[in-house]
C-alpha cells in the first residue's frame, strides 16, 4: 500500500545531522549522517562505522536502514543523508542496493550538505537496475 502521507524532511535532516556527529571515521574522517524514515512512522539513524581493515566498515545508511529492519520498522518511507561535501555525497552501490531491498524504486533519497545543499533523487535515479533474484 502507497503511503500518501507527507515526508518532514526538516525532522530527518536534522537526524542525520545529529547521527553524523556520532560517525566513527578515524581513517577517512569522512563523516556521514543518515536518517531513515519508515512505513511505522519511526526515524532511524546511523552514522558510518570505520573499521582498520577498511573493509568491514559500514556505511551510515546501511547502519540506518538494517537497525530499522532488526526492530521491525518495516520498509523505507525516505532517507536523508548528510555529508560535508559540496555537492553532497551520493550514497556508494552498497547502500543503494540495500536501499532496494527495504525500499520501493520510488523511494526518495536526499542528499544534504551542512550548507544546506539538497538534491533529490527517486532510488530509481541512483540505481536504475537493482540486482533481483531470478523468479522460480
Ligand atoms: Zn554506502
């Protein structure tokens, strides 16, 4: 069923503005922010987790996204993500894949600055062919 019901993005960009402060990003120090707003009506957010082996680091929106599902929110309504970039950062392949896991093609995705640069985009800009399953 199709959520009508408006996005506040002011409330999610400043969940991922606060949840950015949390990030843990001692090798890149690239600190990013996400807030996910869910069909329950919660928010969840998430900060990008570093790791020294790099690749076990986690992104803030794949913390965001999979802290949401592990308490049952259900699927993505929108999500907001904040950077210190000009022009804001686009999520990486991972993060938009998880996105359509637990998200519609059509779920908005806005990319902010600490600026207050936004740019909108549908997922279905960002990752036109999400990787699917083979039907049975
Ligand atoms: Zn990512």
């Amino acid at each position: 069923m199709v959520d009508f019901r408006p996005v506040d993005w002011t409330v999610l960009i400043t969940a991922a503005r606060d949840a950015r402060e949390h990030a843990y990003a001692p090798y890149s120090h690239f600190r990013v922010g996400a807030a996910a707003l869910m069909e329950d009506g919660s928010i969840s957010t998430g900060a990008n987790v570093e790791n020294r082996t790099y690749g076990l680091t986690l992104c803030a929106e794949r913390v965001a996204l999979a802290t949401a599902v592990a308490r049952g929110a259900g699927r993505a309504r929108a999500i907001a993500v904040m950077t210190d970039t000009s022009p804001p950062a686009t999520p990486c392949g991972l993060c938009l894949q998880t996105m359509a896991e637990f998200a519609g093609q059509d779920l908005p995705v806005l990319l902010v600055n600490l600026e207050g640069e936004q740019i909108e985009h549908k997922l279905s800009e960002l990752l036109p062919h999400p990787f699917e399953l083979p039907k049975p």
